[in-house]
C-alpha cells in the first residue's frame, strides 16, 4: 500500500500471499501451513532523537489465529522468559538482535532474527 506519513518506506508484509514459493521451498508442509496469508509486518518510521532524524522498527502482527512474539534471545523464547506475544495489530518496537518468533508448536516454529543495519555507518544513500 501506499506509504503513510512518518514513514521511512513501504511496510514489509511477510506470509504465504506475498512469497508463497520462498516460504514452500524453505519450510517443511507443517510450518508452511501455519504461515498465515499475512502474518507480519515490517515497519520503518522516522523520528526525531537529539536533533536528528533516526529510524525506528517494529514489527505488527497480522494474524488473529497464530500470533507471534518478540524476545530478546532464542533462550528467553525457549524458556519463555520474556516472550511478549502479540494481539492482531498490535506491533512492537524491535532492537537489533530481537528474536520474532511465528508458530511455536513444535514442528512448525519459524524464528526471524531483526538486524538493524542502519547501527553499523549509518544510512546509505
């Protein structure tokens, strides 16, 4: 869709509708069948921190019957210390390292690891 105001760039919208032949080539059929349609969503925005503008990311769950949750590390996902999981719509700000996870039914768990390459020189032109 269209971009909205404050944001750096178009949201990323990650599910079976967007990459169906990535994710059925990359998932074994039980964890390709638990990605929804839509499942998540990447979200960059601009603000503004000491003077300068910064860009931000979050992540928004799209999906109502497997939400996903953001830890900080694969062991606070494993022991659930931490695990923040996420009512449809809602988004979470997300910090280099963050760990998203998407279906943690054994056997079907994805884990997507948030890097913030703008931390390391800035951003690019």
């Amino acid at each position: 869709g269209p971009r909205v105001a404050g944001e750096a760039c178009i949201p990323l919208v990650l599910g079976r509708s967007y990459q169906w032949d990535f994710w059925q080539r990359l998932l074994i059929d039980e964890a390709f069948q638990g990605l929804s349609r839509q499942h998540l969503q990447i979200e960059a925005s601009e603000v503004a921190l000491s003077g300068a503008g910064a860009l931000v990311f979050h992540v928004r769950n799209l999906s109502e019957r497997s939400p996903i949750s953001v830890t900080s590390s694969m062991e606070a996902d494993i022991s659930g210390d931490g695990a923040w999981p996420l009512e449809k719509d809602q988004r979470r700000l997300l910090h280099h390292g963050d760990l998203i996870t998407i279906n943690s039914t054994r056997g079907r768990t994805l884990w997507l690891v948030f890097r913030d390459l703008t931390l390391s020189g800035g951003r690019k032109a």
